[in-house]
C-alpha cells in the first residue's frame, strides 16, 4: 500500500509542478489605458521574419508566444481584448504584423506600432466598446469520395474550440454557436482519412462546408484512446491497435461480438464454442493459464465501464456498437490496471446524431435457418432491432432494442435474447456528460453433458455407473442477465488541461438448474438449482496535460487514479418434490477492492518520432498479506514518416501485466472435505505476463496497408495448485502457490486493399505457446496434462481469415473465410471409449491428447439497396455445411446458418 500512496503523492507533485509550467509568465489584467508590458527580448537576435503553428489556444497564449519569437514586447487591456478566446496561428516566414492579424482576426482589435520593440493592441475604431462575441452557424455534409454516398456519424469539429457534431444518415451536419472568424473544421470517420479545412465563420449567415472522405482500412491520422487513454494519432502510439467500425460489424452480421474476431483481429483467435457459445472461445497470443490453454478474455468495457465477468462479453448487442478498439499484450496494463494481462477491448456504443430535422429511426427484420447433424431439416432462427437517434449540437441521444433466437438445434439446446441499450449526452458549457446504458436477458437450454455423450450412454456404449443419469431428459435452464450503466464526464479547465471522469456498475446474474422434477426413480423428484452472481461498481478519473517544450517539441502527461469493488455469489442447492432441501447445499460470497495510480508521458519530435513510458502501482484486496502493491511498466517507440509515397510506421514497446488471485485462491477450505483439504498461502501475488513486442506498419496512399508484428512474451508466478501431502496419506493437502511459466510468442500479419468498387482485408498469426515450467508436485502436472515444453491444449499453430467486398450500384457482395489451424487437445472419443467402454487397463489422460485438423469455414452475404431507404440482404455462414469442430471431436457445433432480411431506415 505504500507504494500506491507514494504514487499519490508523486502524481500531486507532478501535476502541481506541470500546471505551473503552464502558467509561467501571465498576462497582467490592465483596466483603463493600455500600459506596457516588458518582454525582455536582448537574450536574442530579434526576427524580422518568423515561422509560427499554434492550435486551439487562449488569445492571451497567443499574445505571448507572438511576442516572444519576434522578441517584441506587446500591451494591451484585458476590456478591450477577449483574452480567453481560442485561437489558431499558421503563418510561415512573417512578419510580427500577419502573425498578430491572424491571431486577432474578428475580434474588433487591431495592432498599433508605438516603438521599435513596443506594440499597443487596441479597438479597432476609436471610442469602441468590446462587443459581446459573436457566433456563427454553418451546416453541410460528408460523402464518400469515391462512391459519393452519404457517411453517417462522421464527427465534425472545430479543431480550437472543441465544438462537433455528427453527420446524418444523409451526411448532412450542423455546427452552431461557433464564434466568428476562421477555424480549422475537422471531419473524421472511423475507416476513412481525416480531413481537415480552413474557413472563416462569418456573423448572421450559415456558411457550407462539404467534406469528401477518402476510405482508408487504416490511417496514421486515425485517432484512438486505447492504449493511450487521451485521444492519439494512431502514429504517436507504440502498441498494435486494432478497429473494428459499424461499417465491418454490419458486413459481419454477427450476432455475437465475439464473431466479429474471427479472422480479423491479428494475434486472437474467436472459436466456435458450438453448445458452449455462452462462454466465448476467445484468447489473445495464446495461453495464460493451464485450463487447457482458454486464456480469460481481454479486460473489457463497454462505454468506459468494465465488465464485471468478462463472459457477459456475448450479451452485448453488435447493432448498438460505433465502432471496437482492441489492443493486445501487456502493455495497455499500465493505464487499465489488473485484469489486463493479454490487452483490451473497448466498445463504443452509437451516438445520436445532430443533423436532423426529426428522429432517426432504423430497423431490421431477419430470419432463417441452421442446419444441425442433431435435428432433421434446419431450426428456425431470427434476428431483429429497432433504433431510434436524433440531437443537437447541444444534446443528442440514442436507443435500441433487439432481439435474437435459435431454435432445438442439439437435444435440449436453445437460446433466446433480448437487449435494451440507450446513450444520452450533452454539452453545458464546455463540459460533455455522457449517460449509457445497457441491460440484456439471456435464456438458455443448455444440457449438463455433451449430444454425442448422452447418446453414447443412452445406446449402451458408454458404462459411466450412473447411466440413470442419462436416461431422462435434462430439462435444462440456463439464464443470464447483465446491466451496465455508466456516467462520463469530459471537460477541460485550460487548453492544455482535459479531465475525464467516469462512474460505472455492471452486474451479472446467471441462475440455472432443471425445470421439472427428472423422476431417475419412481421416489426421486430432485430438483437442482444454482446461481452465480457479480457486480463490479467502479469510479475512474484521469488528467491528460499538454504542451509545447519547443517549437517541434510535444508532451502529453496524463495522470490518473481509478478504483473498483466487486461483490461475488454463488448457491448450489437441491430440492425434493415436498420442499425440502437435501444435503450439500452451499452459499459463498466474497467481496474485494482494487485501487490504481498511474502516470504516462509521450513526448512527440517533429510530428514524427514519439516515445512513451508510464508506471502503475495496484493495490488488491486479494494479494496475500504479506505481498503488498504491484507495479507495472510500460516503455515504448514509434517512428512515422514517408518514403515516396509509402507511408509507414516503426513501433516497439515493452509491458508488464498483472491478473490478481481469486478470492478463494489465497485462503484456506471454509470446510475440510473428507478427502483433500486447502491451506491458506498469505504470500500469494499475482500472475504476471510481460514482455514485447514490435513492428511495422506500411500505408500505400488510401488504397492499401500492411501491418507485421513481432511478439515475446512470459507468463511469470501463474498460479498452480500443488500437493504438500505425502503420496498414501490419508487426506490430501493442497495450496495455491505462483511456480508456473508459460512461454508466448508469435507473428502477427494483416493487410488490407482498396480499389474501388473492391475491398480486400486479411489477417494470418502464427503462436508458440508453450509450458515454460511447471512443478512436479503441481495437479496440472499431476493429471498427466502438462511437461515442461510441452504445447498449451487449443491454442492453434496458426489463425486467420480473409474478407472481400464488391459494390456495384445499390448493390453490396461480400464474402469470407475463417481459418484455425491445428491444435492439440483430447480425444475425448478414444478416451471416454477406454474409460467409460470396459477397456481393463485405461491409459493415463495424457496419452489421448492429439492434434486435431485445421477447420476452414466460409460466408458470403448479398445486400441490395431498394427506394425509401429500404434494404434486403440474405447472409449465409458455414457455407459449406462443415461440422468440424474447434474445440474436440464431441462438442457439438452449428452447420449452414442462412438468414434473409429486410433493413430500413427513415
């Protein structure tokens, strides 16, 4: 805990010494006549011409700056001149006159020469009096500017002043309240190049801005906030990140999140779990534990909240998202915190838009069929949504329900959602509050055991013991339900100074068991019931300051502290047919604290090399007492520059991670079984994974890129179960300890090509994920799982997949293919055959691992564009029909899903 309060301390220090750097040399407020301020100037040779770039900053700043690199000394009131006004200065090889015309343009002041060294700012008509400012209106439109079709929720924004909006469905936008005079208006759009142009807004009349936008996969001028937390170039950040906008998530038409990796995010491999797709297959370069190699999925938010249980991950609704930022390895743990050994995810829900005279609405009606080798013919399936959006420059919102089912596709397997998502946000005078929310209702039929090992009892070929279990159907229930609320707060005090605040809940709710009495017996009627149950409140708050150290010289210090409390359930329960309870039922509950400091700097040179470090002290109420804090590093590079006309970029960095204990891990059995019993380990840390990575990334023009990355990385202290008691004793001792090492490394490859009407995208990893160590007295190596080198169980030799597009006219063609290449798991056949078969001397699980084939699965999809906003697609997936599982050869999983459906939008 020490370290966690030094750390505070040295943020306070930091940011008290960092403020008062911003503030060196005040402009004096003067009433009355305009007196003189000296700016000494005989330190150096005074300019006759200078070159001076200055964005957004305050009048005043401005001033000072002017005065100093011309070397003059300039004087003026504070009635007279609007000070607090921003503004921008661009001129090249100038004298002071056209820097202080650029800067006063449409403030009604004008530059007096008084002397050699000295000048007078004063109105620009004698006897005037300063007017309130004035402001300006201008409206216009996005189009792409190939196709020249409208882009919708691009964002607008005055570059020096901070105001935005976003375009329509049409294109169309609308800036108000901008002051009067020139700006710089930005429009960006995820997937497509920034463009920026200079105008001057003029009082009483609505100017026209138009923007065309060029379509890009990726760009350096691409802003992203995972990773660095302050909104950054994607040139300035050293980490890979990956974007997934609504323009792939509605190509995909995945239902589940999870379905947009497959095949698109370099480094992650998104397996189709089959009668398991509630808990998504989705792992980061490779594994983190020795549950058979299933790493935990990235931290992930939703709006800026974190997830309390990360499987909830398959409720969120893909129609709600704007867009998903997704960066992998260790590195983004110094700004998330705990829980982020492979990397994050960040989904950003849609916004409202203020371009319209009237709500937006938007829908979609859909349906179909899935092919099953468990059911004759194909199982109906539908996907609906209904949105609603609208705004102003001031206010916008936004709301969505959807609904999702799929019908008996296995015995006792079949699933039903819906989700109720909204976003409400502001401006008030500088500050953006941001309201969202999202609450989603799971239900299930999930059976207890696997189609094919039910079947396998049930014809006689499999002897478990207790085949009654098997004989009767399992009536199986399975609910989940999630909400997430969060509330966020940007503002800035100062040009330089932004803050960014955000207050979150989300809890999760999975209660399950049998909907009716199986009746094994005639005299049996139990019933079973069981709940897990997590919520995570958290608050989080961090201060991004910037500035200039000199004329080609950038610094972004960003300082912070965030705070989280979960509360975990969980009840197991039996009931008879009369209400009563029969033995063995349980109620644990367990809650816990983490607290983070952080710090980051990155300095920019020339707009072209950067370099990033940040340090990050964690405290957890799980950590053994005797542990203490955790602190983790980050370091890291970029260079971006041009060769011809090939853009590209150099990056590397280095990070370490930390994933803390559960709850039970660290304590003793709150009950000693007859047979084994746990003993408390209160020196028990947590799991680590660091190390680095480190690419290049190519940008040929707008039309195609290339991204290579190299990655090595350890997980250290992993927590392993190990046998203290001696072999033949009576009950068996067990403590969690940190011994095991897993080795990860890899390449990751992915590219992308625009040539309009054409679009191409592909990603291609290669992963060695390897037992680096692990105890002999440790129960994965005890199991006869794991050896020393061996590889981690379903982590692929290889990942990939590839998407295309085709546009013609109103007319959208898309395919694509996911790839996971061989893996090592179970025979579970061969190996239930030998257990469960008769087979007199069974051999050691080990022995039945093997490696499985790689699975290639292909989809393609039609959309064509009908009047009134109208549209009709038909999306197949598993085209061809294929029951290769990526799990093991008795996990059921989906053949051909084909869908057909209506989208609109007025």
């Amino acid at each position: 805990m020490k370290c966690v309060v030094g750390g505070g301390i040295a943020i306070g220090l930091l940011l008290a010494v960092r403020a008062g750097a911003q503030q060196k040399q005040p402009s004096p407020h003067y009433g009355g006549t305009a007196e003189r301020t000296t700016v000494p100037a005989a330190s150096r040779a005074t300019p006759s011409r200078a070159t001076l770039s200055v964005d957004g900053v305050t009048l005043r700043e401005a001033l000072r700056v002017i005065a100093k690199e011309w070397g003059k000394s300039v004087s003026y009131s504070s009635d007279v001149v609007p000070v607090t006004r921003r503004v921008s200065v661009h001129v090249r090889n100038a004298v002071v006159g056209e820097a202080l015309d650029s800067a006063l343009a449409g403030t009604g002041v004008v530059a007096r020469v008084w002397s050699a060294t000295q000048i007078v700012l004063e109105p620009d008509a004698p006897n005037a009096i300063r007017a309130t400012p004035e402001h300006a209106d201008a409206v216009g439109r996005v189009t792409d500017a190939e196709s020249g079709a409208p882009v919708d929720r691009a964002r607008v924004t005055v570059d020096d002043t901070g105001r935005a909006a976003l375009s329509g469905v049409d294109g169309s936008f609308r800036l108000t309240g901008v002051s009067v005079g020139p700006h710089r208006v930005t429009a960006r759009r995820v997937g497509y190049v920034p463009m920026t142009r200079r105008v001057v807004f003029a009082l009483d009349s609505a100017i026209t801005i138009d923007f065309a936008l060029r379509a890009t996969a990726r760009s350096l001028d691409e802003v992203v906030v995972t990773g660095t937390i302050a909104p950054t170039e994607v040139r300035a950040v050293p980490s890979p990140i990956t974007v997934i906008s609504s323009h792939d998530i509605e190509q995909s038409g995945a239902t589940q999140v999870d379905g947009l990796f497959r095949g698109t995010v370099p480094g992650a491999v998104a397996i189709d779990d089959g009668t398991h797709d509630g808990y998504p297959g989705l792992t980061f370069r490779g594994g983190i534990d020795f549950n058979q190699g299933v790493s935990s999925p990235a931290k992930i938010y939703l709006d800026g909240v974190e997830l309390a249980y990360g499987n909830a991950f398959s409720q969120i609704d893909s129609k709600s998202i704007d867009h998903i930022e997704i960066t992998r390895g260790p590195q983004a743990s110094t700004l998330y915190g705990a829980g982020a050994m492979v990397g994050v995810i960040q989904i950003f829900t849609k916004h409202g838009s203020a371009s319209l005279t009237h709500p937006q609405v938007d829908a979609q009606v859909s349906a179909g069929g899935v092919q099953s080798q468990w059911a004759s013919g194909e199982t109906f399936h539908q996907d609906h949504s209904l949105g609603v959006s609208a705004g102003d420059s001031a206010f916008d919102y936004a709301a969505r329900a959807s609904y999702t089912s799929t019908g008996e596709w296995a015995p006792e397997y079949d699933s039903k959602r819906a989700v109720f998502s909204g976003r409400v946000g502001g401006d008030l005078g500088g500050l953006r509050l941001d309201l969202t929310g999202q609450y989603s209702h799971r239900v299930y039929h999930i059976a207890p055991i696997d189609p094919y090992m039910a079947q396998a009892v049930r014809d006689g070929r499999w002897e478990t013991g207790f085949d009654a279990f098997f004989d009767k159907p399992f009536f199986p229930s399975d609910t989940r339900s999630d909400e997430n609320v969060g509330l966020t707060a940007s503002f800035s005090t100062a040009s330089w100074w932004q803050h960014h605040i955000v207050l979150g809940f989300d809890g999760y709710d999975n209660p399950r068991g049998s909907t009716a009495p199986r009746f094994l017996t005639p005299a049996d009627s139990l019933r079973a019931y069981g709940e897990f149950a997590t919520s995570r409140a958290s608050v989080a708050y961090n201060t991004t300051l910037s500035a200039h150290l000199g004329p080609r010289v950038t610094s972004a210090l960003t300082l912070g502290a965030d705070y989280w409390t979960t509360t975990e359930s969980s009840v197991s329960a039996s009931e008879h047919a009369d209400g009563t309870f029969a033995l063995g039922a349980a109620y644990i509950r367990d809650s816990y604290d983490n607290t983070g400091l952080f710090a980051q700097e990155q300095l920019g040179f020339a707009n072209r090399f950067f370099l990033t470090a940040g340090v990050r002290g964690d405290h957890n109420d799980n950590f053994g007492s005797g542990y203490g804090s955790a602190i983790a590093p980050r370091v890291g590079a970029s260079y971006a520059g041009n060769a011809g006309s090939v853009g590209y970029k150099l990056r590397a960095s280095y990070g370490v991670a930390i994933q803390p204990p559960l709850p039970f891990q660290k304590s003793a059995s709150l009950a000693a079984a007859p047979f084994s019993v746990q003993v408390a380990n209160p020196d028990l840390g947590p799991e680590r994974q660091r190390g680095l990575d480190a690419g290049v990334d190519l940008y040929f023009g707008n039309r195609a890129t290339f991204g290579a990355t190299y990655y090595n990385q350890r997980v250290d202290d992993m927590i392993t179960t190990v046998i203290l008691s001696a072999p033949g004793d009576t009950t068996q001792i067990d403590q969690n300890q940190n011994i095991g090492r897993i080795k990860n490394s890899g390449v990751e490859l992915e590219g992308s090509f625009t040539l309009a009407p054409l679009t191409f995208s592909a990603t291609y990893s290669v992963f060695h994920s390897t037992v680096d160590q692990v105890s002999g007295g440790a129960l994965g190596d005890g199991t006869g799982q794991y050896h020393s080198g061996d590889r981690l169980l379903l982590i692929p030799r290889t990942a990939g997949g590839f998407n295309t597009g085709f546009t013609l006219g109103r007319t959208q063609l898309h395919a694509g293919l996911t790839y996971v290449g061989s893996f090592r798991n179970y025979d579970r056949i061969a190996l239930f055959n030998a257990v469960f078969g008769g087979d007199p001397n069974p051999q050691a699980p080990r022995a039945y691992i093997m490696d499985y084939p790689s699975v290639f699965k292909w989809n393609a999809s039609v959309t064509q564009g009908l009047p009134h906003g109208v549209g009709a697609f038909v999306r197949v997936d598993n085209l061809t029909n294929s029951y290769a599982s990526e799990v093991d050869n008795i996990t059921a999983v989906y053949g051909r899903q084909t869908v057909v459906g209506l989208r609109a939008t007025w």
